[in-house]
C-alpha cells in the first residue's frame, strides 16, 4: 500500500512501502516516534480499511517517546509530556482507533 499525504505548508510529506499495513495489522501492532528537527510525534497504524493511519502532533523539539502501560511519554525541549490513553478496554474512537492519548499533568 503506498500512501503520500500532500505536501503543504507546515505539513509533512509520508509515503510508506507497500506492505507496511499488512505487517502492522499482521503483527497486531502500530508505531510510535518522533522527529528532532520538525517537532514532531508521529502514531502509525492500521484503520479498518486496512489503510495506513499517520497521527501527528506538534511538540518543541520532541526527542524521544516511550510507552508505560496505557500511556506515552515525550520528551520535548522544555518540558517531559504525559499522554493518557482515555479509552476503555473494547471502546474505540472515531470507530477506528482503540487508543486516543491526551495530555496529562505528571
């Protein structure tokens, strides 16, 4: 599958192999990292379609991202940001996504 997002002002430009939505739904699994230069956290899954799902979220100089248990946690600049996934066990969001992380006070 090979998807390329337009590429705008301020947005990022995303093809991927063909085979990568295959594997992630094969393996039961997404993608979670970040980009230094463009400040950038990026979530990679599968929808229901099978399609390749890119979320990504602007943070200053994000330069890390780690996963404990039902949260993420990023590493930016300034500051070490907690990111709660609000759903419960079952629930998804939008009819797609089984885990919507938002922020948290650590």
């Amino acid at each position: 599958m090979n998807m390329t997002a337009a590429s705008r002002a301020g947005e990022t430009a995303i093809s991927v192999s063909r085979g990568l939505g295959g594997w992630l739904e094969a393996n039961r699994t997404s993608l979670s990292l970040t980009t230094y230069q463009t400040g950038q956290l990026f979530l990679i899954g599968v929808l229901l379609n099978g399609s390749v799902s890119f979320n990504q979220q602007n943070f200053t100089r994000a330069m890390g991202v780690c996963r404990d248990g039902q949260r993420l946690w990023v590493g930016s600049l300034f500051q070490l940001w907690r990111l709660e996934d609000i759903l419960r066990p079952g629930e998804l969001a939008n009819g797609s996504f089984d885990a919507c992380f938002v922020p948290r006070d650590p």
